[in-house]
C-alpha cells in the first residue's frame, strides 16, 4: 500500500494537479454520498470503524487507476469521446479492485471493510462527477473558442462538406488566430438552413457578394477539395468579382491531418481551371525507359519540369546541360536526392560545336529535348545576333551531333511566337522549326512541340505581377486588349513527353492551350484576391509583342492525336537548299553582328516578317 502511495504521489507532481485534486475530491464525496444512500444515515458500528480507512483506500485505487488509463496527460480542450470512454472503463476497473479487496480481506479472516453495495454506488457516484467535470471542460474550451476577440476576422466557408467540417474544427481549436467562421455556403441545397459543427449554412455561393456585405467578411476559405477543374474556376471568380481575399485546397489527405495549412492563398493555375493531365504511361515508359536523354536548358523552368517527370520513367542516366552553372547545380542538388546515380550535370554552350560534340562523344544519348533558348520577347529585339546565336547556330549545333551520333529522337521545343513571327525571338524559333524538319527529311527522327505562355516561368507575366503586388504596385499591363494563352509548367512538361512518345519520324505537335487569357482580367483577378487596394497602369507593348498570339498560321491545319491535349500538323513545309543557305547566311551575319543583313535575311526565310512588325508597332502606339 505505501508503494502505491509514493507511485502516485511521484506521478501527480507532473501532471495536471488541480484535476488530480477535483477526481480526489470526487471519490471522497462519492464514497461519503454512497455510505448515507446504502445506510440511509451513518453506517452501523460495524462499518463505522472502517469507513475512513476504506474511503482512503477508494481514493487511491480510484486515482491509481485513472493515472493508469492516462486521464491526467490529455490537452483540455481536446477532451472526446474516447476520453469519456476510458473513464468509464478506469471506474469499472477500480470498482473491481475494491470488491476484490474487499473479498480478500475478509478471507484473511477479518471483517469486511465495507459493503458491496458502497463499491457500486461510489463507482456510480464517481463516475458521474468525474465525466461531468471533463465534460464542463470541454464545454468551457468549446464556448471559448466559438467566441473569440471582437477584433477578430470573419471567415466564410464555401464547402459544407467534410473539409469544411475539417476546417471549422481546426479554427475552433486554435482561437489565438483570431478567426471566427460566420457560415457557410453549399450549393447542395438540402444543406441550406442546417447547422455543421454549430454553424448554420447560409445559402448557396452564388449569394457570395451579399453574404460579404452583410456578415463584413474578411477572409473566404474555398473548401472544395473534390471539385472539377471548371466548377472550381466558376467559384473562384465568383470570389474575385466579390473582391476578397480568397484561400482554398486541393487535397483533402494530409500526414498530418486537414486544417488551415492545407489551404492556400488563390495561385493564377487555380484561376484556369484545366483539367489534370491523363498521359499515355505505356507509350512514355517505351520511349524513355532504360534510355540516355540529354535535356537542354535543364535548370531552366521547363527543363528542370521535364527532368522531374522524366525520372518517372526509369532512364538509364539523365544529362542535364545548360550554361547557368549556379541554377544547374541547385537542380541537380533538388533532383539527386531521388535518383543519386542517374542525374549528370553538363555546363555548355551550345553555340559552341566542339563542346557540343564532346558531350555526345561522352554520352550514348538516345533522346534529346531541347528547351534552351533566349525566350525574352524585348531583350532579343536589343540583341538580334544573340537570338540567332542561340536559338538557331545552338539548334543547328544540336541536331548536327543528334544525326552524326545516331540519337533515336529529337525534340525540339517551341512556342507560338513562332508562328507567323514579328519580334525576332519569334523568328529564330520558326527557323529553329524549319532547321528541325530538314534535318528530320534528311536522316534524323523528331519532332517538334508548340505552346505558349507557362505559369511560373521567369520572365512571364506571373511572377512579375506578384512582385509588383508585393511593392504595392501598381501592376503594369502592356494593352487593355492584349492576350496570351497559358499552361502551368507540369502540364508543357507532361505533354511535351507525350507528344514525343507519340511522334513518328517527322511530326509538328501543338498543344491545346485552351482559352486565351485577357492580361488585364488577370491582373484585376490578382489584385482582387490579394485583397489589396492597387491601380494598373497601361505602359504600351514592347517591341516585337502582339496584341494576340495564335498557335497555328493561316496555312496551318490541325488534327487530333492520341492525346486529347495534343494536336498535330496535317501538312509540314518542304525546305529547299536555298533557305538552308540563308540560314547558314544568318548565323555568319550574326557573328559578325551585321545587324542590317541579319533583318534583311529575316524577310527571306520568313516572308511577311516586315510587315508583321510594322503591324506590331502600330498596335503597340495606339
């Protein structure tokens, strides 16, 4: 007995000491209480004599128990259902322990220390003022945080479902954030007018912008986990029109359980909708599996995409060449973490021949993907004979080695710039395209793949408008009027793969970017979801943009692949030698800087160049 003693006594130093003092405080009365209701007053001399010394016993048997069962190391506020449930189970135990004490000593030929009945009305007794404190608790914890500072910040949730639940409970349990839900809003209509959690759920969400008014809502929380891409852009935008700062998620399943940090402040990719990329796995594990593939411009946005996704693949080894040593190095630190032995860095450039040649002398490369390139509209209408450096002696540098070393495929990357050109960085990917396709009719397997504008990437119009947001502004938009088609970088990167799986000796692919995107309603969105006050400003466009992109020409017609994202050129233009010769003309006028015979080369390989520009530049002063 006096081991017990010390047990508890050690034990209750750390833990929660004013419940141990309330639970001993319960049992001593239980017992008392259980006494008066078996005797009907005082307890005959038989069990007077032992009454103390039997109430004593019940509390440390009582209190011994309850430490067992772990009843004094639970957060407060926590307090449930399995809490409820271990009480009960820890009374039932100590009732059994006192019976059998009971019956024990007696045994040993004493009299009883006090009657069976005692131990079931005290357990009864007991149990009951024990629950009801925990349960006043809880009720305490839950009242406090349903009732949070008057300072606090609105919150409505859009979702009545399991997320929102989630949610509600986890803003409910951390009332130190200062946040209070003030309803929620379901299109489900057997929903409206019921309560979640205590909450009522208000009305469906196209009732949004009056919810906001009425209720002064600060934040909205979008907890529609499930939701398909469109009818999540319809919410969105009802929430950018009601211009209040909006988070939301994607996956309701977390390690460490769902709650506010599962949520996000809106990103532009939520915005568009699109629906997750479904990729042909058979045909990407065919062409990739087992195999060497060099990707150029590697630790650029889409290059370090395409190395994370071909990894999925099972290469044989991945070569990663680009002449940013710094953001190369960072990639390969990122990528070896997973596949130690199977990622190579390769610092070049790939204008020069020689050590282009000397990377495929030292690698067996069966696949190439090439996405280095100047990309920056402006910066090349500055530096012509850079653009054609790069974007065309680099490409020609590339398929030059792919055909002498025999490579099984070679993609090259494109954009809709290319298309009907009139900036010069557009240009030298048209050549790039017309390169690619002659030495695709003269030995070589490849193909080419065209997109437009990826979230994301440096230099687009993203990432300049949020650090433009983080200043204060104003955000800069070049045209009311102008558009750009988008697609986030793992969706390029996954369909890039694709089309290359798909391709037979020559194809041209164009991937299906959807809708273009007004740039102005972009930055209206991102301003209204930022939840800032912030003007835009129109500068005019930049040399060599358009007012619109496309993605095909005029003379261009696209049919259906395999892939319902992917599309693909039914006609492809037959090169004859002499653009060949201008385009060898072209690299030597651009390395000798010839600035006047690079743009009068520009109009031969691509007729119309000149007169695109000049269009350009009207649109761009009006």
């Amino acid at each position: 007995m006096r081991d017990l003693v010390s047990r508890i006594r050690a034990r209750a130093e750390g833990l929660g000491l004013s419940l141990f003092a309330v639970d001993a405080l319960i049992v001593f009365l239980s017992m008392q209480f259980a006494y008066f209701s078996r005797f009907g007053g005082p307890p005959t001399p038989e069990f007077q004599q032992s009454r103390w010394f039997a109430t004593a016993l019940a509390m440390v048997v009582f209190l011994g128990v309850f430490m067992l069962f772990d009843l004094y190391r639970h957060v407060w506020r926590y307090i449930g259902i399995d809490t409820f449930l271990k009480v009960i189970g820890a009374c039932l135990s100590g009732s059994v322990l006192l019976v059998v004490t009971d019956l024990g000593w007696q045994m040993r030929g004493g009299h009883r220390l006090l009657p069976v009945g005692i131990v079931f009305i005290a357990t009864a007794y007991t149990l009951v003022g024990t629950s009801a404190v925990r349960g006043i608790v809880r009720t305490n914890a839950w009242f406090r945080a349903r009732v949070p500072s008057r300072d606090a910040r609105n919150v409505l949730v859009i979702g009545a479902g399991d997320a929102g639940s989630l949610l509600l409970r986890d803003i409910e349990n951390q009332p130190q954030l200062g946040l209070r839900v003030a309803g929620f809003l379901d299109d489900d209509t057997s929903k409206v007018g019921r309560r979640l959690r205590g909450v009522r759920v208000l009305g469906p969400i196209g009732t949004l912008a009056d919810r906001i008014e009425s209720l002064r809502v600060d934040e909205v929380f979008v907890a529609l986990p499930s939701a398909r891409p469109e009818e999540r852009r319809r919410i969105l935008d009802i929430c950018t029109k009601a211009g209040v700062p909006t988070k939301t998620t994607t996956s309701l399943a977390s390690g460490h359980g769902f709650g506010l940090s599962d949520f996000h402040a809106v990103r532009i990719e939520d915005l568009l909708g699109r629906e997750p990329v479904r990729l042909d796995l058979d045909s990407l594990a065919g062409s990739i599996n087992a195999r060497v593939v060099m990707i150029t411009g590697a630790a650029g946005s889409i290059g370090s995409e395409l190395c994370r996704n071909v990894l999925r693949h099972g290469p044989a080894r991945v070569v990663m060449v680009d002449i940013d040593e710094s953001r190369l190095y960072d990639t390969w630190l990122e990528l070896r973490e997973s596949a130690p032995d199977v990622f190579v860095m390769r610092i070049a450039d790939i204008r020069d021949r020689r050590r282009v040649d000397a990377i495929f002398d030292e690698e067996p490369v069966d696949l190439v993907l090439h996405a280095a390139a100047y990309k920056h509209v402006p910066l090349m209408e500055l530096a012509p004979a850079e653009a054609v450096l790069t974007n065309v002696l680099g490409t020609r540098n590339l398929l030059d080695a792919a055909r002498t070393k025999g490579v099984s495929r070679f993609v090259f990357i494109s954009t809709d710039k290319a298309v009907e050109p009139s900036s010069v960085m557009g240009l030298t990917k048209h050549v790039g395209e017309l390169l690619t396709l002659h030495y695709c009719a003269n030995g070589l397997s490849g193909c080419i793949v065209r997109f437009g504008n990826v979230l994301g990437s440096r230099s687009s119009v993203v990432p300049i408008f949020e650090t433009q947001l983080r200043r204060g502004g104003p955000l800069q938009v070049t045209h009311p009027e102008v558009t750009r088609y988008f697609m986030t970088i793992p969706e390029a990167a996954s369909l890039v793969l694709q089309a290359q799986a798909f391709s037979r000796r020559t194809d041209v692919f164009v991937l299906d970017m959807g809708e273009p995107v007004r740039i102005l309603d972009l930055a209206k969105k991102m301003i209204a979801l930022s939840g800032a006050r912030i003007e835009i400003v129109f500068t005019g466009l930049r040399p060599g943009e358009k007012l619109h992109e496309v993605l095909t020409g005029a003379s261009e017609s696209v049919l259906p692949s395999r892939h319902e994202k992917i599309l693909v050129l039914t006609s492809l233009p037959v090169l004859g030698s002499p653009i060949v010769e201008r385009i060898a003309e072209m690299i030597e006028a651009a390395e000798e800087n010839d600035r006047a015979a690079l743009f009068a080369l520009f109009e031969e390989v691509a007729p119309g160049f000149e007169a695109r520009r000049a269009r350009a530049r009207q649109a761009a002063s009006a």
